[in-house]
C-alpha cells in the first residue's frame, strides 16, 4: 500500500507551521496526517539545511554552557585546582625530606 504524495511547498508550509506554533502532533491532527511522517518531513528538511550549509559556518559554532553549568563548572575548576596546589606542597615536603635524609641526592 503506498501513501499520498504531497507538494514540497504543502510540506514546507506545515514544517514552518510546526516549528512556529512548537507543537508538531496538533499540526499533524490538524491536517490529517500521521505524526511520524511530519516528524520525518522536520527531520529531513533539517538535514538538508544542514548538507547545503557552507563548511566555514559549520565550523562557527561555539558551545555556551547555561549560567547554572558555568557556575557548576567554577566549582569543580576551584575544587581541583585546591587538590592541585595540596599535591604540590605534597612533593615540595617530600622533596624537603629527602635532602635532609640524603644530602647528596639530587632533585630537579
């Protein structure tokens, strides 16, 4: 059994209307056709957009964390910079200790 074939302009005229509205199953109810086939008609229109991109403005793209991970991210640079500084002062005590131990022994 074959489906309906639709008009790329009838197509592009409900994916704009989906993606506006932000509500794909009432576009699809609305119009009488089966969700998954608009989701498909979203998800290959996304595709296409994305093969007909030039590859410099593919490249552009720049990953913003959300104020919540960037503070979440301050964190856990602060917590491992403190973890950081005591193996430093860890091996500057050991250091000191060898020395003492064997004044001849050479650190760098």
């Amino acid at each position: 059994m074959k489906g309906k074939r639709y008009p790329k302009e009838y197509k592009d005229q409900l994916i704009k209307e989906a993606l506006e509205i932000g509500n794909v199953v009432q576009v699809a109810k609305r119009n009488e056709i089966n969700v998954k086939t608009l989701y498909r008609w979203i998800s290959e229109s996304n595709h296409k957009a994305w093969q007909n991109t030039k590859s410099d403005a593919k490249k552009m793209g720049v990953y913003v964390p959300s104020h919540q991970e960037f503070k979440q991210l301050e964190k856990e640079n602060d917590k491992l910079k403190k973890i950081l500084g005591e193996k430093d002062l860890e091996i500057a005590v050991l250091r000191d200790l060898i020395k003492k131990q064997n004044p001849g022994f050479q650190t760098e």
